[in-house]
C-alpha cells in the first residue's frame, strides 16, 4: 500500500496524506483573501481544509466520520481556530444559504454516488456559490490497473450516449484484493468529457477538466497517467 493512503475510518476507500495534486493546489490558492466561508467536502484528515486557514479563509470542513473531524479541529489549534466550522453529515444533506459560498472542493469523493445524487449535489454546490465561486472536484477515472475489465464497457457505453458510462457494481469487475476490499458496492468513474458535461448541465462554466495521474498510487492500480478526473468550474 501507498505511504500517501490512510484507511478512512467509516470504509469508505482511502485518503490522501498529502497534496499532491494541481486542483487541490488552486483550490487553497484561491482561498486566499475570499470574504464568504470556503467547504470542503469529504475531508477527511484536513490536509486541505488546515492550509486555507493558514491562508486565512473561513472553513467549513464536511465528513461522514465526526472521528476525521475531531482530528482537523485537534491540528487547528496552531492555525486560526475561530474560522474553521465543523460540519459532519453527508453531501446532500447539508443546508446553506444560497450564494454564501466563495468556493467549494470535493476531491475523491462522488465516484461513490449513485447518478442522481451527483446530479443533486452539483446543483446544490451551483446553488452554495456566489457569483464568480468556483466548484474544484477530483473523481477517479475508469483508467485504473485494477478495474482494467470494465475500460472497455466504459468505452461502449460512452460512445452510445450515456452520461453516466461509469456507474459500475464493483464485484462484476474487481477482484478481491485489499484495495476492493475497502470498496463500496457501486462506484462512479468519470473521463473528463462525461465530467464537463455534468458540470454543464448544472449550470458551470468550465475553466478546465482534465485527465491527469496519480504516480504515488499503489502500483496495482495504476495504468498509464490518467488514474483521476480533474475540474474547476465557476458559477
């Protein structure tokens, strides 16, 4: 396993010890100097989430795992505590006004979700943002060593017109390993054609979507350097 992986505690895969990737990047970046609050969805132990406040923003850090949260809020002791908010529950259950977001992330999270409830949740985030906000998302592709079986089923099915191309129960095409081991029953895999459209749909403008890799990967999983799904997209 990747020293970059650390077990969620609620089963629900892994999470990245580091950031490691462009989107992530651009996201604390943009962070910076914002007057609204910025959300972080899914994260975890706060990687993210804990650089913005030392960036200064007003962060409101989202998990299922109120353990993953308790930890955030532990590390924020050093940074400006007063400005992280702490929200447990899932994605589409949170409520907040419209237009009070200034940004919103979401990394390696809704390949887990069924077709409609991304739909709702990228509806609600277009609803979050102020105008100008930007949405900054990472899903993973089906271009991964380890579900090798299913690229071609992907393909077929994108090519014939469906949106949703990468809706797949994990145990028609994985084998047993530890990695599928911490897999849910369905995923949700995305190329960023499939990805911009769904953006789109919604009511984004997209700055950029792009396939990109995941070197620090596990070796079983990875294939060729587009493991992962990346966009930034603005209301």
């Amino acid at each position: 396993m990747s020293k970059y992986f650390i077990k969620t505690k609620n089963k629900t895969g892994y999470i990245l010890s580091e950031i490691l990737d462009e989107i992530s990047n651009d996201f604390i970046l943009f962070s910076k100097n914002k007057n609204l609050p910025i959300l972080e969805i899914g994260a975890g132990y706060g990687v993210v989430s804990l650089e913005c406040l030392k960036n200064g923003a007003t962060v409101i850090a989202n998990d299922l795992e109120v353990e993953h949260l308790k930890v955030i809020q532990e590390k924020s002791n050093d940074f400006n505590k007063s400005k992280l908010i702490l929200m447990p529950g899932d994605f589409e259950d949170i409520n907040l006004l419209e237009s009070s977001l200034s940004a919103v992330f979401c990394s390696r999270v809704i390949h887990f979700f069924d077709p409609d409830k991304i739909m709702r949740c990228i509806k609600k985030t277009y609803n979050w943002l102020e105008m100008g906000g930007k949405a900054f998302f990472t899903v993973e592709s089906p271009y991964l060593k380890n579900w090798n079986h299913f690229q071609h089923d992907f393909k077929k099915r994108k090519n014939s017109g469906d949106k949703f191309a990468g809706y797949v129960r994990t145990k028609d095409y994985i084998n047993i390993g530890e990695i599928s081991d911490s897999l849910p029953e369905y995923m949700h895999f995305f190329d960023d054609d499939l990805l911009s459209e769904i953006f789109k749909t919604c009511g984004f403008k997209i700055e950029k979507c792009f396939l990109f890799g995941r070197p620090y990967f596990p070796e079983e999983v990875q294939l060729d350097g587009r493991e992962s799904v990346g966009i930034i997209a603005t209301k």
